[in-house]
C-alpha cells in the first residue's frame, strides 16, 4: 500500500460532513431516476455487520442522500447466494455497490459485470477483487500487530519462547491473511507457533473444536498464549479453554469489540480486543458511494491506494484501530460513546468492574 499521509479521524470527518446531503438527486438508478445504493454485507455469523456497520450506513445514506434508495442483502456466509444478491441488484440497475464481499475470487466476474453495466463498487472492510472503484477499511496489518504485542505482554515472561496457539480468520476472505501478516510480523522470533488454524466462517464453534483439538495435542501446560483474530474466533477458543479445566487461562485476543469480548475482559477470561470505530468506517463507505453515485470524483475522500491482486492504485480510506484491555476500557469504549457501564457491567460484573475503576 503506498500512503497519501492518513489523516486524523477530525479530518476525515469533516470530510464527510463536506458531502452535500441533496446532491444525490441528480443521480441514476431504480426508482424513476432516485439514485439507489446496493448494499451486501457477508454474514450474520459476526454480530458487528447487523448490530453495527448496517444501522449505521443507512443512517448516514439517509443523511447525505434524503432522495436515495437503498437495496439491502446479506450472503450469510455463502458465495454463490451473494453472487445471486449482486446480480440481481445489478439486473435492477442500482447506480452503486458497496460490497462486503464473502470471497473476492469467487465474486470477481460480479464485480466484472457491474463494471460492464457503469456500475461503480466500493468493497467494504474486505478488498473485493476485479475492477473496483473504492475501498474502505481499517488498517489489518496494524490490527494483526496490536493483537500479537498485546499477546507478548499479556503472557509476560513467558513471551520469551512461550507456546502459542494462532486461531486465523476465514481464508477466503482477504483480511484474515492482512491480520495474520501483522502479528506473525511481532510473534516471529520471540515465540514458538505451536499450531496454526484457519477458522471457516469466523465461527465460534469451529474455533472451539480447533482449540479443543490443540489442547488434546499439545496438552493444556504447552499453550502459553493464543492469537484469535476476532471476538467470535475468541470465544470459541476461551470455551474450549474452559471445557478443558485449563486454568489459568492463558491470554486470548480478539478483534472488534463486541459487547460480549468486552465482559470477558472484565472478568479475566479474554485479555483484550481490537476496537474499530465502525461509525467512522461506515460514514466514509456511504460518502463514497453517495459521491460516486453522483458521477462525482473522490479523491478529496480517500487517504492513501491499496493493490489488489487484480487491481492497483485502488482509491482507499484505511481508518486506524485501537488495542483494548481492561485497564482501557473506559477510556476507549465508555468515554467514546461505544457501550454504556450499564451494558457492560452486569450485576454478576460490578465487583470485577469496580476492580477495573469502571464505576461512576
């Protein structure tokens, strides 16, 4: 990736806040000439692309185009169903795709044809392959190196030589070698990978049975620490931990934030996760369809260009994320709006949110 100078997320805000909010009429698409965005998110398997990243991109659509229409699909996990939800967005002549592609080479011809229909693309959090007009996301080699630098503190003296256990994300999508990148760059040299897993679906049950197969291999005492991509990956790991007696548990990370992360890091069971602000994600993928939607440019929007492995310079905004542990928690997701006390510290959580200085 070659920078542009990344900029602060005030810049970038006002940046957005620039786009005219009724522009957006003058544009093409379904509707007797409304403008209309597609929008296909991967799955449902990761709470963050319904709890989050959808609310929060139809707002901002609405925001910034009162006169947009907006069609709305998710693959649950499946390539060929999203490559039917493209087709038939595409066939319905939407004036542009912002896509969360569930395996970029298996939606490449998509992205194809769309380009074919003046159809413009801006993959979402994930690099889509072929032609592609824009992409949005946060930073997956910084991701991958936040997690494997809190991992080596979290495991202390035994970050020297230690055992860890690498719980990857789904192969086919293009992040999940983006994070491994990152922490094996930190990990490489101080620790020893003791096994490596690739997690289909990002699934929390296909972590537990990876997990449960790394304890019965390597026996509790040899894992010292382990590399879980993201929250769901983790939980499925710390489960696994937990069914085994292993205690005490060994530092797990995570990615993402989610509530439920959030709570096992109060009570000691997850070390720390990876905190994207999905606001600002999300706002700066629907000013970029919004502009392209109106056949404008958009380079005043975009922070630095990304290759692909079939396009380069794309255009790109890569937004910068942020370790969490418990002794940040509130700094980082109480003070910043994410999670109330009230939603994070339960009942059965309040003596272990005391500790943490989570009081009012």
């Amino acid at each position: 990736m070659r920078g542009l100078g990344l900029r602060g997320a005030a810049g970038l805000l006002a940046v957005l806040l620039a786009v005219s909010l009724t522009a957006c009429a003058d544009g093409g698409g379904e509707g007797e000439g409304e403008p209309t965005v597609g929008l296909l998110l991967p799955s449902r398997a990761v709470p963050r692309w319904e709890k989050s990243d959808r609310p929060m991109i139809e707002k901002r659509l609405e925001e910034l185009c009162p006169e947009c229409r907006l069609l709305y699909a998710n693959a649950e996990n499946d390539a060929a169903s999203q490559r039917q939800q493209m087709t038939s967005m595409i066939t319905r002549g939407v004036s542009v795709l912002l896509l969360d592609v569930v395996d970029p080479k298996a939606l490449r011809s998509s992205v194809h044809a769309a380009q074919r229909e003046g159809i413009p693309v801006v993959a979402y959090d994930r690099l889509a392959e072929g032609p592609i007009s824009g992409f949005v996301s946060f930073d997956g080699a910084r991701v991958g190196r936040l997690q494997g630098r809190a991992l080596l503190a979290g495991m202390s003296a035994r970050a020297d030589g230690g055992g860890v256990v690498m719980m990857n994300g789904d192969p086919s999508s293009p992040n999940a070698a983006w994070y491994e990148g990152g922490a094996r760059s930190v990990l490489q040299g101080k620790v020893r990978i003791l096994k490596s897993y690739d997690t289909l679906g990002w699934r929390t049950e296909n972590a537990h049975d990876h997990m449960s197969a790394a304890i019965n291999d390597l026996g509790p005492a040899a894992i010292d620490g382990v590399l879980a991509a993201n929250d769901s990956i983790a939980a499925g790991v710390i489960s696994a931990l937990k069914s085994a007696r292993v205690s005490p548990l060994p530092p797990v990370t995570g990615q993402d934030a989610d509530l439920d992360a959030v709570r096992r890091i109060i009570e000691g069971e997850q070390y720390m996760t990876v905190y994207k602000p999905f606001r600002l994600e999300a706002e700066a993928a629907a000013a970029m369809a919004v502009a392209l939607a109106r056949g404008d440019d958009i380079d005043s929007l975009v922070t630095t260009k990304v290759d692909s492995p079939t396009t380069k310079d794309v255009p790109a905004i890569l937004l910068t994320p942020t370790a969490v542990t418990r002794e940040t928690i509130g700094r980082t997701l109480v003070r910043g709006g994410v999670y109330t006390l009230d939603q994070i510290c339960t009942p059965k959580l309040r003596p272990a949110c005391a500790r943490a200085g989570l009081t009012r």
